[in-house]
C-alpha cells in the first residue's frame, strides 16, 4: 500500500494548517513545492514565480515533487504532502497545453485518495507567497477537482472543520 498522501484543493483553504497538526500528532509531511519555490526565488530574485513565469515554476515544482516523493518512500508511516506532483502537472498543463498529466496515470502514484480543501472564503488571505485573488484560488480548485480523477484518483472533500477535527476526519478516512 502506498503511504504517501495528497492534501490539495483550494488555495488559502487549510492545507498548511492541517498538515501542522498532522505533523503535531507525529506524522511525516512535506510542504508545499510552490511555497518553497516562491521564497527561494524571492530570496534570489528569481523569476520561476507562479506570476512573473507559470512554466518555469510549474516545471521547478515537478523537479521537487518528484524529489519529495523520493524523500519520502523512506518513511514508514503515513506521509502527508501539501499538494505535490498532480498540482505541478495540472498547473503546467494549464499554462502550455502540453498532455502532462495523463504520463502520470501509472507513474509516480500517490494514495489512491486524494483529500481536497474546498474553498472557504472565511480564512482565504494573501500573503508574500500567495498573490493571486480567491477567485483565481477557485478556478485552480476546480483544475484540481477534475484533475485527479482524470488519472483514477478519488476525492475526497474535507469538511470545513476546526483543524483538530478536519485532522481526525481525514485519518479516519484512512483507516476506513
């Protein structure tokens, strides 16, 4: 059984938040590629931004997913990836038209159950690392939403719950 899982879906809905209080209960996680990427290139005035060149970023961030799943085949429990290599490949596929996704439908799995943040106005914010506006959060998730099944994922929504309990659905879901 693979042991690696994705949380994705809407931008600013929780993912970062859950997976600190899955890393509280002692479970391995891995951050975001993006976020990593954006203070890397800001640190270095880069320009692999998501808003100044989507391809040069979308193509960095398929480099670290790949890498972190590497990293990760050594854990022996659960691990739990803030987005990860289908996020990288949707993005790359929006912005170039190129088929990306579909030579990862037997490559490179994750969990076959993918968790998706809904949008959720409420705690949408920006900050340096995420620029764009919560309409654009929206479009992205419904990328998603479509992007995962399209290579036999299934979905599974998180509920709009404080984070301990979005955190004990989402491992009952697993044990299920």
């Amino acid at each position: 059984m693979i042991k690696s899982v994705v949380i994705s879906g809407c931008s600013g809905g929780g993912k970062s938040t859950l997976l600190e209080e899955l890393s509280r209960r002692g479970y391995a996680t891995v951050e975001e590629p993006g976020r990593r990427i954006v203070r890397e290139e800001l640190a270095g005035q880069g320009a692999a931004l998501p808003w100044v060149d989507p391809v040069a970023f979308a193509r960095r961030a398929i480099a670290m997913a790949l890498e972190d799943q590497k990293l990760a085949e050594a854990q022996a429990g659960w691990t739990f990836f803030d987005r990860g290599l289908i996020d990288a490949a949707a993005a790359l596929q929006a912005a170039t038209g190129e088929a990306v996704l579909e030579t990862l439908r037997d490559r490179h799995r994750y969990h076959q159950t993918v968790f998706l943040t809904p949008p959720w106005p409420e705690i949408y914010v920006n900050d340096p690392e995420r620029r764009h506006g919560f309409e654009e959060a929206v479009s992205e998730y419904e990328r998603l939403s479509s992007a995962y099944p399209e290579i036999a994922y299934e979905l599974v929504i998180l509920p709009k719950l404080d984070v301990v309990s979005r955190a004990d659905f989402l491992l009952s879901q697993l044990r299920a």
